[in-house]
C-alpha cells in the first residue's frame, strides 16, 4: 500500500509554525484607556469602534475592559480598551494611567464641566508621567525621552449643534495647549466610519513616534559611545607625544 505523504510537514516547517503562532500569542496588546466625566459617551465610543453599533444608556458607574482585534497596517492588532466610570480618587485613575499605552480625553460639546474635567485629567498623566521617568535624567536629552505615550482629545455629541457650549476652535485650541497629539469633533451617534479611524490612527501614531524613539535612543547611545573613544584616542595620543618628547630629550641630554 502506498502511503500519501502531500500533507506532511517537515519538522524544519513545522517549527517555523509553531514560531510564528507563539509570536503571534505573546504579542502584547495596544492597551487604551478613555477618561472623561460620566455622560459624555465614553462607553458608546468604545461599543462603536467593537460591533459598529450604537447603544445610547450604559451603566454609569461600570468599568469594564473591552477586547478586539483589528487589521491595522499589514497586521493583526489585539485592542485593549479600558472604558472608565468617573472617580474622585486620584490613585484609581493614577492606576488606570499606569495600564495604558495611550490615552484618549473626552469631553460633551455641551458640557463645559467635562471640557474642563479634560484639563485635569490631563495633569494626572503629566505628573505620572514625571514620576514615572524621573530616573531617565541621567540619559543625554532626558526632557525629549519624557512622556512618550500619545493622548488625544475627543469632543463627542456633535449632532447636539443647538445645545453646543465649546466651539471647534477653543477645542482644537485646547488639545494644542495640552499637548494631545491629535483633536477630534465627532458625533459617535451619528459616526461610524470616523470611530473606526480615531483607534486605527491612534494606534498607527503611537507605532510611529515608538519607532523614533528606539533610533534617538540609539543615536544618542552611539554620539556618546563615540565621544568616550574619540576623548581616549586624545588621550592615547597625548600620552605617546610625551614619551618620544622624554626619549627625544634623553637622547640630548646623553649627546651633550
């Protein structure tokens, strides 16, 4: 009887496989936190980037992490998203803070107290941040090192155009005085395709301004590196012009 041997693997191929599938399971996600006060569309944000749907009444003192994966830039990406109740106390958003990789800041166009609710979470991820890299000073440049992970600033309930308290401009206006790394005016009831780009681009900027940071890191590591051995060749270099200059001087002593 002749065996049929078309659907074996080498044991070469199948370890590279099964490389490939660990790689693909160790892969850590993109973990995303959304901070803003209660009522301001946090959790219908997050329910419309994970089934396109939208859901209008949430439980407002729910805090749940969602997962789900995307393809973003030639890969499979596993999303995090930690959609948050509002709270008081400082040492749980401090915790929440700590768990992301990037942050997104959301306010109500018709709220002015969630506007400026933005502002001081905000300071929360700064004075984390400073504590966090606080031992980085030793490094050249620690300043551009510092607070590397994205935050951006969302202003929802756009269709809400009658009831509007924060103009596009003072919210476009804020992010830039904040810091936050991209702005956007949307309406989450009324926006699909605009929900789907906002984690996407996100995710592609946080992948981008992390790849930077490896070659500056890098760069500055090797200007260093070569600053130690260009000051040793001034020294190797010094020190063997004094010794021919003491032989040379030697040798007139003995000649005279």
């Amino acid at each position: 009887m002749l065996a049929d041997f078309g659907t074996m693997s080498s044991p070469v191929s199948s370890s590279k496989i099964l490389r490939k599938i660990s790689i693909v399971a160790k892969q850590r996600p993109f973990r995303i936190v959304i901070l803003g006060q209660n009522g301001v569309g946090k959790s219908a944000l997050t329910v419309r980037f994970m089934t396109r749907r939208f859901i209008g009444e949430y439980d407002p003192y729910l805090e749940k992490v969602y997962s789900c994966t995307r393809y973003v830039e030639g890969e499979n990406m596993n999303f995090e998203i930690l959609d948050t109740a509002a709270q008081d106390e400082n040492s749980r958003t401090e915790d929440n803070i700590r768990w992301a990789d990037a942050y997104i800041l959301m306010y109500s166009i018709a709220d002015r107290c969630s506007f400026n609710e933005c502002s001081r979470l905000r300071f929360l991820i700064n004075s984390y941040a400073k504590r966090h890299h606080r031992k980085s000073t030793s490094l050249p440049f620690p300043e551009v090192t510092c607070s590397s992970a994205p935050v951006i600033l969302i202003g929802n309930q756009a269709d809400r155009c009658h009831d509007r308290m924060i103009s596009t401009e003072e919210g476009r206006a804020r992010a830039a005085e904040l810091g936050c790394a991209r702005f956007y005016e949307i309406s989450v009831r009324e926006s699909v395709d605009c929900v789907q780009s906002i984690f996407e681009d996100l995710y592609t900027y946080q992948r981008k301004t992390k790849k930077f940071r490896s070659l500056f890191s890098q760069s500055t590591s090797n200007i260093s590196r070569s600053s130690s051995l260009s000051s040793d060749d001034d020294i190797n270099d010094n020190g063997s012009s004094k010794d021919s200059f003491s032989k040379r001087r030697g040798a007139l002593q003995t000649i005279s």
